[in-house]
C-alpha cells in the first residue's frame, strides 16, 4: 500500500517469527526496505544452531523496540497478530510510555 500509493512515509517494522523460514514474503520485505523508507527489524524466538541467523533474537521488548526505533514516541504503534501477541504487544509499548490510544491493532487467530 505505501508503495503503490508512494506514500513516502518513514516506516519501521518489527517482525517476530519463531523461526527464519517463517519470514512470510522475505524478499519482498527486504526490497521494500531497500526501496522505499523504511528499517526492517527480523527477531527470531526460537532460533536453531543451524539456521546461521545474524539479526535480533527473542520477544519483541522494551530495549529492542528503544533501540531499533530511537524515535518511538513520535511514532504511531500498529500491531498485527493473535491476541496474546497483540496484549503483550500493548503492554510493552505501555511500559515505554506509549499511551494506550495511540495504539492501533488488527487482532488475528
């Protein structure tokens, strides 16, 4: 959407899957952070000796959001996932100082 509409808005996505064969559309999601502005932040919960991951492991949390986003208060949170996710999600950015109406989300699951 923001492509196609050449929003050219700054966007910075935090991505968590358990594993790296779980980044859905992997590619794309690198190119789109090569061309258009946005910082692609992959975190791995469950990474495996094998799978020679480089970027961020473990939960989305409060120091990686600080330090991926140094900007976070000025941003405006979006969530996307299943509820437990989503309520984790609300509660991290709470703990930043993010108030709770700023935060919009699309619950899945």
């Amino acid at each position: 959407y923001i492509k196609e509409k050449n929003l050219g808005i700054d966007v910075s996505l935090i991505y968590s899957v358990r594993y790296p064969n779980e980044i859905i559309r992997r590619a794309e999601l690198e190119a789109f952070e090569k061309s258009l502005n946005m910082k692609l932040v992959v975190t791995v919960t469950r990474p495996q000796p094998g799978d020679n991951w480089r970027g961020e492991t473990g939960h989305i949390n409060e120091d990686m959001i600080k330090r991926n986003v140094p900007d976070f208060m000025e941003r405006d949170p979006y969530i996307c996932g299943p509820l437990a996710f989503t309520n984790a999600m609300k509660q991290v950015l709470s703990n930043i100082g993010i108030d709770e109406a700023r935060i919009k989300a699309d619950v899945w699951g």
